[in-house]
C-alpha cells in the first residue's frame, strides 16, 4: 500500500472558498451511490488514506478537513462550534453538487453527523441521506473517558500551554493509546497526521476547537433526544471495542436507543478503525450500506 506523505495529500485534494474560509476537500469516485464523510478530532481527512481508493471504486466518496483541522483555513476569530461545521459541511456538499448521500462520522464528526441530522428531522433537508453510519465517537459524553490532555485542552490557560507544547513525540504518546492492538501502530502515517495538522496556526486554535467537548453536554437534547434517537433514517453503528476513550458501552447504549438501527463491533481494535483495521472497517462499512433501509 503506497505510504502517502502531506504534500502527497495535499497534492490529491482542492480548495473550496467558502465564504472568507478555505476548505481542504477529496472528492473520488464516480459511482452512482455517494459517501460523504466527517472526521474526527484531532485529526483530518487523512484518517482515510487507506480506505479511500478501495471505496470510491464503488462509490463517490468526498471528505473534508473541518475548519481548523488539516489543509483547511484555521482563523483565529471563529467559534468551531459543531452547529457551524455542520453548516460549512452542508455548504461545501451542496458547492459540490451532492443531492443524495450516505453520511458517515467518526470521533469529532459524530456530532456534527448529529446536528445534520437534528435539521433534518426539522425539515431542513438540502440533501436527502439514504443512510447515516457514526463510529468511535463520545456522543454519550457522560459515559466517555476522556484523556487529561483532552480536559487540560479545554482550559483557558492550560490549553494554550498545552497546545503550545503539543510537539511530535507528544502527539504520538497519545496517539499510541488509542490503538486495540500497539503491533498494528505506523508511526509513519502519523507523522503525517502531524505534518498535515499540527502546525503552530492548528495548536494556536486547538484549545478553541476542543470545547466541543461542553458542547456535547450542552446539546445533548438536541443531539441525540430529538436527534439520532428520533430520525426515521436508517441508522448504522460500527464500533473499535478497544477504544479506550469512546468506550464500547456507548455503542451498545447507541443501539438499544435507536430502534432503526445496525451494529458492527470490531473485535481488538481501537478508537481508529479505518486506520488500525482498514479492511474490516471498509467490510463493515459497506456491508451496512448495503443493507435494505430498516424502517
């Protein structure tokens, strides 16, 4: 499998302006179903380097760096609430042409999954979604068990220390942890990640980006009661059980709330599936899509 490298990445994608804001996407495939993703935190559209090509060779698949994250613009003077990257997602679909979509969130982009979904039950539907596939992600906030360093990010002071400080080696200590089987981490594909993702402007506005942690108390009404335990969309759930952060509980919990609703659990892997097992992730994934609609 070619080892891409950032400039590779870069080179692979485009920019979109979206307003006064640059947008960092790849857009593959041209198959007549359409995947259209949102990624994690504190990561980027890297996190699907190895699963990318084998999809869009059945599907178009279009994934984005969130503002703030990756190749995207990261201003200084913006919220990064979750509410405002579900609309910059929704814009940058609709630039893109997508009408119809399965839509698939990991870790960070749950939630934004969650607040597309909250407008959709409303009414607001610029696209219609023949599925909606969340993974790995604390949604269930109150059953996560979040890392220092995330709770240190999320204070006004800490945070900027911490973000100051968040050089390579840092990086790859956290990251490490969040691997089922250690064995299966490529310390090379993470200093991409790094490259792509960590430089002085994304750590300058880290600390920010990271209260989407409260957001997820805040709104959890809105999330999850009138959100994705409401929608008559089908709902697919997939599921590292060794994440150490999201634990597997809360895709249980996921599951036993949302009545139209398919898990897949995959065995000894952790919080990132697409990169720690990308084979079976991709085999899960479009088994689910597969799948008639569960109504």
């Amino acid at each position: 499998m070619q080892q891409w490298s950032a400039k590779q990445w870069k080179d692979r994608g485009k920019f979109v302006q979206l307003g006064r804001h640059r947008i960092f996407v790849i857009d593959e495939g041209k198959g007549e179903e359409t995947i259209i993703i949102s990624h994690g935190y504190p990561s980027c559209s890297f996190d699907y380097w190895k699963v990318l090509g084998p999809l869009s060779e059945k599907y178009r698949v279009i994934v984005h760096d969130h503002l703030g994250f990756g190749f995207s613009d990261k201003p200084r003077n913006y919220s990064y609430t979750l509410i405002e990257q579900a609309q910059q997602a929704m814009s940058l679909w609709e630039y893109l042409g997508v009408s119809r979509a399965h839509l698939i969130g990991h870790d960070y982009g749950t939630s934004v999954v969650c607040e597309i979904v909250y407008q959709w039950n409303q009414g607001n539907r610029p696209i219609e979604f023949d599925s909606v596939t969340v993974g790995n992600g604390s949604m269930l906030i109150q059953m996560a068990n979040l890392l220092l360093s995330q709770k240190l990010l999320m204070h006004p002071i800490a945070g900027r220390v911490l973000s100051a400080l968040g050089n390579r080696p840092y990086v790859h200590h956290n990251f490490k942890k969040l691997w089922g089987d250690k064995s299966r981490y490529d310390r090379r594909e993470v200093d991409v990640l790094y490259d792509i993702g960590f430089g002085k402007e994304a750590r300058r506005v880290l600390p920010k980006i990271t209260q989407y942690i409260q957001q997820r108390y805040e709104h959890w009404d809105r999330w999850l009661s009138n959100g994705l335990y409401e929608t008559g969309l089908p709902v697919n759930i997939y599921w590292g059980d060794k994440d150490p952060i999201a634990v597997v509980d809360m895709a249980y919990e996921l599951q036993k709330q949302i009545s139209n609703s398919r898990l897949s659990v995959l065995d000894g892997v952790g919080h990132y599936p697409m990169l720690e097992a990308p084979e079976r992730w991709r085999y899960a994934i479009e088994t689910m899509l597969a799948a008639p609609g569960r109504q």
